[in-house]
C-alpha cells in the first residue's frame, strides 16, 4: 500500500530543476508532500485534491495524474534551501496516512 | 514550531526494557499518528487515532501498542525492546479523521536508543 517514489536520490546544482514522482497501486484521493531536512521532523509542502484542487507551497509545484495514479513534484531553480528528503504521502483508505521510501535531494552551490 | 509536543527527546535504554512516548497534538486536532523512522529510512506508519479512538493500524508490531486520552494527548507505549527497536518516533496531528483536506504537523520527534 506505500507509494513508490522515484528517483530514490538526485543530485543537483543551484538553480537546476528536478521532478520527484510518487505512483499507487490504489485508487488515489489526494497526494501530500513533505520535505524533512537532516535531523528535523518532516515539514508539509503540498496537498492535491482529486479533481484538481491544490494547496502548497509558492516556489514548488506538483501534478496530480488521479487516472495513473501517479504525482509529480516540480522543483525549479532550485536554491541551497531545498535540500532535503522528500515524502509523497497517500491515503490507501481508513485515512491512514503512509509514505513513500523518500526521495534525497541535494543541492550543490 | 508545528505546535506538537513531543517528549523526551531522546531516551536510552536497555534491551527488554518498556518505555512510553508521549504526544500532544495541537490545539483543536483531533487526530494523531505515530511513525517509526530508523537509521535513514522512510516514514513507517504505526497506528492512528481520532478522538480517543483508533481508526486505523499499519505494521505496528504486538510488543507496542497506543492510546488516546480524553484531554487528546496520546502514548506510544513500546515493551520488551529490541536493538532494532532504536530509530525515531515521529507523531503527527490534523484536524479531521481523514487528510484530503489539510494536513498534518509533525512533532520533533523522540529518538530511542536502545542498547
């Protein structure tokens, strides 16, 4: 019932983009993000809704494909602030709420 | 400051040992999940409970075991402890039962060393 995320690791350059995946197996209803820096608890960034509705973040973008049960998040220009694992989280229903492995983000100057 | 409490903040103990872990959501969330993080890995969902009750389990093993008071603070209670019992214990809190609508804070976490 964990989404899967993909790439596990990506290393970037300051002001390069990355995209970060998450895809079920189940039917999703909504898709979370959050970002934990080394040694902190992990921090929301984002929600999107089926159907299309979206909260989140000003500077990080994501899609919601509810059909491939997949989403993506966008990280464009990225800054040194990024770094960090990312978690795609879903609801497999009894609204649970279980995450992906992570993804490791890092930024070089 | 997400506004969860989470104490201690770090607890050292002894293999076959019990040790409880204590939360307190925001104020107003009636919801509260624990998560098992060790070493480097991934958020592992343990259990969730809505207002005193529990909604729903993941791969949270038979020696551990939660509850949820009336004043909404809930324990993490963790008995006859493994080595591989050390790793970080997150809880959550939300508003609602469900989390397609808004979502959750994370407290800092107590990290549990066991030797």
């Amino acid at each position: 019932q964990q989404p899967v995320q993909s790439p596990q690791a990506v290393i970037l350059r300051e002001g390069e983009d990355a995209v970060i995946n998450c895809s079920s197996s189940k039917a999703l209803y909504s898709v979370h993000w959050y970002r934990q820096k080394h040694g902190e608890a992990p921090v929301f960034l984002m929600i999107l809704l089926k159907g299309g509705e979206q909260k989140g973040h000003e500077k990080i973008s994501a899609s919601f494909n509810e059909k491939k049960q997949q989403s993506s998040l966008y990280l464009t220009a990225s800054q040194l602030s990024y770094s960090g694992t990312y978690f795609c989280g879903t609801e497999p229903g009894a609204q649970k709420l279980v995450f992906g492995q992570g993804t490791r983000l890092t930024i070089n100057p | 400051d997400s506004g969860v409490t989470q104490t201690p903040k770090h607890l050292i103990t002894a293999t076959g040992q019990r040790v409880t872990l204590r939360c307190s959501p925001r104020s107003g969330d009636l919801s509260v999940y624990w998560y098992q993080q060790s070493l480097d890995q991934g958020l592992q969902f343990l259990i969730q409970y809505y207002n005193g009750e529990e909604r729903a389990k993941g791969n949270i093993l038979e020696r551990f075991s939660a509850q949820q008071f009336p004043d909404l603070h809930s324990e993490l209670n963790l008995s006859s402890l493994e080595l591989g019992d050390s790793a970080l214990y997150f809880c959550a809190s939300a508003r609602t039962a469900g989390l397609g609508f808004t979502e959750a804070f994370f407290g800092q976490g107590t990290r549990l060393t066991v030797v």
